[in-house]
C-alpha cells in the first residue's frame, strides 16, 4: 500500500486498502489493527494521515475501537458485504465500458470470461 497515487488524498488510500483487505478476509472481524504509530511507521506516512483514516474508518462502521486497548475490525459482516457487493458492481462496470470500448458485445464478454475459467 505504499505505492501511493498523487491525484488521491493518501488517507482516502489508506481507508481503501484496508477496507480491501477487510473485504477479502485478510482482516477479520475481531481482529487487532496495527496502532497508528505502527501502522504510519510501515507505509511511510504522517501518523496524522493514519489518524484520519481510522477515524473514518471507524465512522463508516469498518473499525471500533476499545479504550485504552487498540482498534478492532468491527464484527459488521453485513456492511462488509454489502461493500463488496458495491466494489464488485463498481469493478464490473468499469470493465463491460472498457470492453463496449473495444467493440466487444455483451456476447463476446461472456464468451472470453468462459475461457478464463
């Protein structure tokens, strides 16, 4: 996630990658998040940016945190789904533009994800 993108707020990036590891199960519900320090330390970034993208995070129900304890993955699985099923939607769309595009009917799409599997 270090590789960031000049043209997005870092901490827009930042809230993206870890909503994407949250989506993909990489992160669990109930599991630990790296302290902000910890964390702005491994991508090379302001704490300060770290600190903003928890706190969205958290608002967006993503993250919660315990007092005194740490940040957790919140136990949310329905916004996690629902995320997805949004960034799938999002991510296939973009596709079937890109495609049409090319001049690629809806048939010819299909018939190319066939050969993919």
């Amino acid at each position: 996630m270090s590789d960031f993108q000049a043209n997005v707020p870092i901490y827009l990036q930042v809230m993206e990658g870890l909503k994407m590891k949250i989506m993909s199960g990489t992160l669990q519900p109930g599991d630990k998040i790296a302290s902000v320090r910890e964390f702005a330390l491994e991508l090379g970034v302001n704490p300060n940016t770290v600190q903003r993208a928890f706190i969205e995070l958290e608002r967006e129900g993503f993250i919660r945190t315990e007092r005194a304890v740490g940040r957790y993955v919140a136990d949310n699985q329905k916004l996690i789904d629902d995320c997805k099923k949004q960034q799938v939607k999002q991510e296939v769309h973009q596709f079937v533009e890109r495609m049409k595009m090319l001049g690629m009917s809806k048939t010819d799409i299909i018939k190319y994800l066939d050969e993919e599997e």
